[in-house]
C-alpha cells in the first residue's frame, strides 16, 4: 500500500538518491517492480538509491515524480513543493527506455571523470567535420 505523500510534507530530504528512495517507497514498488515500469534494469535503481551511485536520466525522474505524487523539482532538486498530486501509473510511452549499450556505458563514464575543459575539447572533436586523407 502505498504511504500519502501528505506523510512528507514538512519533510525535507536533501539527498538525490534519498529522495528517489523514498519516491520510490511512496508508490509502494520494491526495485525491481520500479525498474519493470521504467524498462530499467533492477540494478540501475539501485545505484539511483545509493550514495555514490549513478543519478538517473530526466526522462526516469519525470516518470518517478508522477508515479510517486511528487513535484518533479523537489524530487530532482530538494527545493520548492514536495507534492503535486495523486500518484500516477506510468505510461507505457514513458517506459521505452532503450539502454544503454556497454560501449555507450563506458564512454559516458570515462567522459564524467573528465575534467571541464577537456569535455569541451571532446565534444569539439566529436562535433568537427570529419577530415579526409589528403585534404588539409
């Protein structure tokens, strides 16, 4: 059974992944049922739900703010209005998530442990017109 989100009001939590918790909790979903709506991997809930772990996309925030009855900025940010409403099942439209594949992973995790400049250098890179052999 899900608790009444009137249960938070008044109630600050000022962690991202302690929020996406008890969001999570709200709805009265164990991890896997969450990740099954989402068309997530369980784990990937998981590390949302841990200290150090990964922050989920906008798009998985948005879906857990309405399933959840929480305002999506409090549930993204801490700030402004706890709730919004009643919760909301999620549609079927906002669960085609498509993951990641390991080389995607992989290129998005080495690309956060760089530093601001050498993003910028990246994405210049990736964005510069291909050069062809022979032209200058």
């Amino acid at each position: 059974m899900c608790a009444p989100v009137s249960a938070l009001i008044g109630y600050v939590v000022s962690k991202l992944y302690e929020r996406i918790r008890e969001a999570r909790r709200l709805t009265g979903m164990t991890q896997e049922t969450l990740a099954a709506e989402l068309g997530i991997s369980r784990s990937a809930v998981a590390q949302w739900e841990m200290s150090e772990g990964t922050a989920p996309s906008v798009e998985n925030l948005i879906a857990l703010a309405k399933r959840s009855g929480l305002a999506f900025e409090y549930l993204a940010t801490g700030r402004g209005e706890v709730s919004f409403g009643p919760p909301e099942a999620i549609t079927e439209e906002e669960a085609s998530y498509h993951p990641l594949s390991e080389q995607q992973r992989q290129l998005l995790a080495g690309f956060e442990q760089l530093r601001p400049r050498q993003r910028t250098g990246l994405l210049e890179l990736i964005h510069a017109p291909a050069r062809r052999p022979g032209r200058r």
